[in-house]
C-alpha cells in the first residue's frame, strides 16, 4: 500500500512539474487582440510592454479578463494575478506579423 502512495505521489509530482514548466500560450498578431479569463486575479506583470498592450479588465461582477494586443513580432511572459492570496496566471504571449491580406 505505501508503494502503491509513493508511486501516485511521484507520477503527481512529474506532472505538476511538467505543467508549470509550460504555461498557456496566446498566440496574437500585431494588432491583433486575445482575451483569457483570469477568475478573480488582481495585478497584471509583464516582462516586455514593447511586444504586447496587455490589460487587466473586469468581465463581471466576479471575474476579469487578461486582454493583450500585439504591437511587434516577439515573445513575452504576462502574469494576471500579482496580490497575494488570489489566483495567479502565467501566460506566454506569442507576437507574429501581421499576415498580407489575399489579393
């Protein structure tokens, strides 16, 4: 019975890790806008303001959005969520140029 515990604490353990490692990507064009929901997060940080206009807005009464448009062709990490007992979400923000409109 304990290494039956053990191994589902390991298995846990690597998938926790696993996750953590990757956070959700929104991929955006410059101009282009994405919105998350981000539950009841307050405080937005991001690590290049030169890549995104990112936001932090209330949707409702109980829940805010996470909204990034892309101003230039680049990668960046926003966290939704900077006060402490609150959720927090990491989020990699994928910048592409804007795509040639058909002839």
């Amino acid at each position: 019975m304990v290494r039956i515990v053990a191994i589902a604490t390991l298995a846990g353990l690597v998938a926790g890790s696993a996750w953590a490692d990757e956070p959700p990507r929104i991929d955006v064009e410059v101009g282009q806008t994405a919105e998350r929901d981000v539950g009841i997060a307050i405080g937005l940080l991001c690590d290049d303001l030169s890549i995104v206009h990112a936001e932090l807005r209330s949707a409702t009464p109980a829940s805010n959005v996470l909204r990034v448009t892309g101003v230039q062709p680049g990668d960046t990490r926003c966290r939704a969520g900077t006060v402490p007992g609150r959720p927090m979400f990491v989020f990699e923000i994928h910048v592409t140029a804007r795509r040639a409109a058909p002839p």
